[in-house]
C-alpha cells in the first residue's frame, strides 16, 4: 500500500525582531537581533516526516496565502503569535490603498468548504492578545475557532506554574500522551471561552487549554498556551509529550487520525 503524502504545514508566526539601546558612560549604541520560536514545533513535526513552511512575522502581510486555492498548498495552518493585522494589512493596503483579500475570511472559507485544518496557538499576539492587540475577536478566523475570543487583554500569567489537566484522554489528539495525564507545569496561556458545538480536551486553572471543533468540511484547534517560552518552559520541550501532543494535533486537524 502507498504510504500517504507527507502532511504539509504552515506555520505563521513565532518570530520577533528586538532593538537594544547599550549605554556605555558617555556613548550609547543600538543593536538589532531577529528571534524565532518556531524551532521546538519545527523540530517534533519534521522528525515525523511533515514538511513545515515557516512564515515568520515580518513577512505575513505580504506573503501569507491570499486565496483558497493558494492555501490549498497546504493540510494545516498554525497562526502563533500572530496578529490579526499581519493578515488583514497587506503592504498593498497599507501603503498604497489598494484593495486585497481578507485573510481572515479566506482562512475561514479554506476550513469550512476546503476541509482546511487550523490552530491558533497563544501567546501575546494570539487570540486577544496583550493589550488587545492580537485583534482576533469578533474575526472570521473566530467564526471558526473553538474559541470565544475576549474583547481585552486575555493573557493570564502563571509564573508560579499551572498543571494542565486533561479532560479526554480518550481525544486522538492526545493519544499516546505519556505520564497518565500528569503534564509539565504552564508558565501563561490566554483566556477564552468555548463555542457551544466546541470539544475541551485539556484545561488549566479552570479555563480552557486544548479544544476542537469540526466546522463544516475542515477542523480547529486552539492551544490557550504558547508553543516554545516563556510560557511553555523548557521542561514541557523536553517532555515526550509535546512531540506526541502536536504532531497528534497536525494529523487530526488534517484528518488523518490515530487509530
């Protein structure tokens, strides 16, 4: 029997430019460095034989797929640490004033008439984000999340640790997941609420850590966490079941399944 095709990945996100002032007594210079928080997830997937394209966040507004048909490139779709206005802002708008796609409603058209599989991961531009600047709420991408995104500030922050806890070990997107549901501890992760057609696999403190949803031909997931630190500590990394849990979690979404 042939083996099916590697699944395709699209990860958008999960990179950051910084600039630093250096006093040195009476002189002062500035640096520029690029980060990326892509390597973790990266690594785990492409060790299952996925093929992962990374977007990192400066070139979202003007490479990020623009139609259906360009985004049928890909199985899975992971927006994190993303704004909404990366995909709503194409540098042609921006600067130009000139009329583009909607990302945000061509991501949900891909899921529901595609079977597109899509993953909003947390972090301080995911759903809501910090100081409400991921700008999710009220999106299409929304519409179709398991996720009822806040109108605020969602981020809560968990320095002292949060255990997970999981809900449905029976999920297949937790299939396999070692240490008999006892997970790593969480460092933050952001606060939604559930749609009502939502299934809650996972939670933390009493909100929702892990759902999914089926909408229309394709499926979603939300992780309220982040997918490398500050809040998903090296210690959850290291443990055999972040591999197990994402590349569950890619495979479901794609509809391929565990058994």
């Amino acid at each position: 029997m042939t083996p099916p095709p590697a699944l395709r990945v699209l990860v958008a996100g999960e990179s950051w430019v910084s600039q630093s002032t250096h006093y040195k007594g009476f002189d002062a210079f500035t640096s520029v460095t690029f980060h990326t928080g892509i390597e973790p997830l990266r690594g785990v997937l492409e060790a299952d034989g996925m093929t992962v394209t990374h977007l990192p966040a400066h070139e979202v507004p003007e490479r990020f797929p623009q139609s259906v048909a360009e985004l049928a490139a890909f199985d899975v779709v992971i927006l994190s640490d993303i704004g909404a206005n990366s995909l709503l802002l194409h540098q042609d708008t921006w600067l130009n004033g000139r009329r583009r796609p909607n990302r945000l409603k061509v991501l949900a058209e891909w899921v529901r008439t595609a079977g597109g599989g899509l993953a909003m991961a947390g972090g301080y531009l995911s759903f809501q984000g910090f100081e409400g600047k991921g700008f999710f709420h009220g999106s299409a991408v929304e519409e179709v999340l398991p996720a009822v995104i806040a109108q605020y500030d969602d981020r809560v922050e968990t320095p002292e640790g949060a255990e997970p806890l999981l809900v449905d070990a029976g999920h297949p997107v937790v299939a396999g997941v070692p240490d008999g549901g006892r997970w790593p501890v969480l460092l933050g992760y952001n606060r939604f609420g559930l749609k009502e057609d939502a299934h809650l696999v996972a939670e933390v403190s009493g909100d929702p850590l892990l759902a999914v949803r089926e909408v229309g031909a394709g499926r979603t997931l939300a992780w309220a966490s982040d997918i490398a630190p500050h809040w998903c500590p090296q210690e959850f990394l290291d443990w055999k079941g972040y591999a197990v849990l994402f590349t569950n979690a890619c495979r479901w979404l794609a509809g391929r399944d565990m058994a």
